[in-house]
C-alpha cells in the first residue's frame, strides 16, 4: 500500500474552499455508508470552521469538532483581544479546547482526517500548529484547507511536502473539485 495522500485546498477568501471540503465529506460518508452501512463518524474525524452570521453579517468564526459536534468561538468582532486580525479578535485557547483534542482523536479513531482552514486566525494557537505537526506524521488521508498567501512555517511546510497535493478551488474548477479529491482519497 501506497503512502495516504495529505490533500490541501486552497484559494482565495470566500473562493468555495470549505463547500468543496464539505461536497467531498459528503461523497465519502455516502460512498462508506452505501458500501459499509457506517455512519461517517468512524470514517472522518477532526474539526470544520464555520462563519458564525447575525443578522446576515458575517461576525465571527467557530471551530467545530466533527465527531462530537462541539463548538468553540475563535474569532469574532465583538472580542477585545490582544490579538486581532482582520478586524476579529482571535481567542487561541478555544482551537486548544476544541480542534487539538478532535484532531488527535481522529487520529486514533477515524480514516480520514479533516482539518478546515489551517491559517490566519489558527496559527495563532501553538496547540493547533503543533497538532497538526503531529497529525502530518501520521499515514492516514488527510484533507486539508489552506490560507492561500499566509507565509507561517506549518504552511511553507505543508506546500511542500512529497505526499502532498495543493489544489487550488477557481470559478471554473469548483464544481468538479470535489469529484478530482474524492479520486485521490480513493
């Protein structure tokens, strides 16, 4: 057996990056559920980034833990903290409480592992840099997004890795990007 493909996807801010990740969560959980009857639980683990919208305005972003569902808040306009960056105050301790352990976990428990949006706000957390260090040592699919232009040493590092595909999500590739991964995971 081959070495597991570490697959990044990147692109500009608002290009469709997370909708191509989650088109191809998606896929596989129907692909294992037909040919396995499992729920994706066991299939992929780690953790998502969502907008968090009031009143139709994005304001914030939270970290969400696949498996369990659980939340943290990492950054958001309302937070008046010592770091901010594109006008959110950004709260580390919230990756380290909910992306480290659900990173780590999938690790142990899950095929597939999924880190969404690996830039800006989460390098922030030495937790989340350090997790992901660890999860790239490990033989396992490993789905990736990326900040397009961040320059920090984890993404240098993960641009340039022999096991690693760096897929750019465009206008006139975002529908069929999600068929080409699910291809490469398979």
């Amino acid at each position: 057996m081959g070495i597991e493909p570490k697959i990044g996807i990147t692109g500009l801010p608002r290009s469709g990056k997370s909708a191509v990740l989650e088109k191809v969560i998606k896929m596989v959980t129907e692909e294992r559920k037909h040919n396995l009857g499992r729920g994706y639980t066991d299939v992929i683990g780690g953790v998502l980034t969502e907008a968090i919208i009031e009143d139709g305005e994005r304001v914030g972003y939270a970290c969400v833990n696949i498996r369990t569902g659980e939340k943290g808040t990492i950054a958001h306009r309302e937070f008046d903290t010592r770091i901010r960056i594109l006008g959110y105050g950004i709260n580390p301790s919230e990756l380290d409480r909910v992306a480290v352990p659900a990173i780590l976990d999938a690790l142990e428990e899950c095929e597939i592992l999924v880190i969404d949006e690996v830039g800006k706000f989460t390098v922030e957390s030495e937790g989340f840099v350090a997790a992901v260090r660890e999860a790239l040592k490990y033989d396992k699919p490993t789905l990736l997004t990326l900040h397009k232009k961040s320059r920090h040493p984890l993404l240098q590092d993960i641009r340039r890795r022999d096991d690693g595909r760096v897929l750019e999500v465009t206008p006139v590739n975002r529908a069929l990007l999600p068929y080409k991964i699910h291809k490469l995971l398979t």
